[in-house]
C-alpha cells in the first residue's frame, strides 16, 4: 500500500435523524448515498431532470435542473453526483461559500467529507472509509465484516 502525505481522516458518526440532506443528482451513485442516508434517518430532498428507477421513494424529489438557489442553510450537508463536472463543481462552490459541508462524487479534492460502506447489525453500527484511495479496498473490508458479524455476536452472546 503506497504511503500517504496527509494523516488519516477522522472517522465522525452523526445522528441524522429528521436532518434535512440535499443531494443534486439521480443516478446510480446518488441513489446509493440516498439509501444510506435514509438509513440513518435524514430527511432527503433530491434534485435532478430524472431519477434511477431504484432511487428511493423517500426522498423528497424534484423534478428539474439543479439552481444555485437550491443551496441554503437549511440542510445539513449537500451531496453533488450528477454526471455534469461543471454542474458539480458548481454545487462544490455555492456550499462552500455558505459553510456547508458538500460531498462531491466525482471530485475527491471537493469533498468535505467521504461517504463510508455503512455496516450495521442490530444496534452496533462500523464503517469502513479509505478516503477515495480504493473503493474496491473498502468494498472488501466491508463485505468480511458483514459475513462475520452475525458470528462474532453469537459467539460473546455465549459467553455470557
């Protein structure tokens, strides 16, 4: 694994629930960040021309182009995965001048934050994060613990 020039991210946990989460986009990557927030409770509003037929149904959808005027302090954080780099770096800029932290899909240096692979098991949740470097790194991480979990909890069941 190649060395790094910056320290390791620090790995926060928040409590979305009712938290008011604006994604730009409506494809593939912005329907799996929908459901993983929608796991956590947030509350989404998402924007685009057109949605993937898997996007979830609770989110709040918007039916058109993205605006500079969709940007406000009423979310908590803004998510920008369409397939338009202008648009994104756009989204990028406009939440960044308001102070609000923006995950930009295809841009790893716009990002203010990383989507982690989200691994839960009854009231215990983990994440597994290698800030952009390998995604297929973290997909395997994050699948093994998933197929061990359940096991491991068992185990220290028993012990009790």
């Amino acid at each position: 694994m190649p060395e790094h020039s910056r320290p390791p991210f620090f790995p926060m946990m928040m409590d979305l629930q009712a938290k008011k989460i604006l994604i730009i986009g409506g494809g593939h990557i912005a329907s799996r960040r929908a459901r993983t927030l929608i796991t956590c409770g947030a509350k989404l509003v998402a924007i685009s021309p057109v949605f993937s037929e898997n996007f979830p149904d609770e989110a709040h959808k918007i039916f058109r182009e993205f605006q500079p005027e969709d940007i406000s302090e009423n979310f908590t954080f803004v998510i920008a995965a369409t397939n338009k780099r202008e648009v994104n770096s756009l989204v990028h800029d406009l939440a960044n001048a308001k102070n609000i932290p923006v995950n930009v899909a295809d841009c790893q240096d716009e990002c203010d934050f990383f989507f982690p692979s989200l691994i839960n098991f009854e009231n215990v949740s983990v994440s597994v994060n290698s800030a952009g470097i390998s995604s297929k790194l973290t997909h395997k991480l994050s699948e093994r613990l998933r197929e061990v979990w359940p096991k491991w909890v068992k185990l220290e069941r028993e012990k009790i």
